[in-house]
C-alpha cells in the first residue's frame, strides 16, 4: 500500500524533470489541471485524481 502523500512526492520529482529538460517552460492551472508550456502553447497537463475504494458486497465486514 502506498502512503498518503506519493502523489505528492511523484508531483516533485516530475516537476523537477520538466525544469530539468526544458527550463523555459511554465506551468499554469488551467482547466482546473496542472499545464506546462510556453507562452500559449502547452505540451500536457496532469490532473489531480482521487483514488477510491471500488464497493464489493464481498469484501464488506459486517
């Protein structure tokens, strides 16, 4: 099981590849997603997800 904040601690080590290869690029929110490009042009965007519990009848502890 992962702990609670990896996606955190993934966000940091990608951003830091991002500078890395391509310093001139900026990141901005939009679309509620994290973008990265240059001036009004972006490459990709990460967006924030929530990981849940799917819901099993067999798996519940009553």
């Amino acid at each position: 099981m992962l702990e609670g904040n990896w996606r955190k601690e993934k966000l940091l080590v990608i951003r830091k590849k991002i500078f890395a290869y391509a310093p001139e690029m900026k990141e901005e929110i939009r679309y509620s997603m994290l973008n990265y490009g240059k001036d009004d042009y972006f490459g990709f965007a990460l967006m924030r997800t929530k990981i849940r519990q799917p819901l099993c009848r067999y798996n519940r502890q009553d």
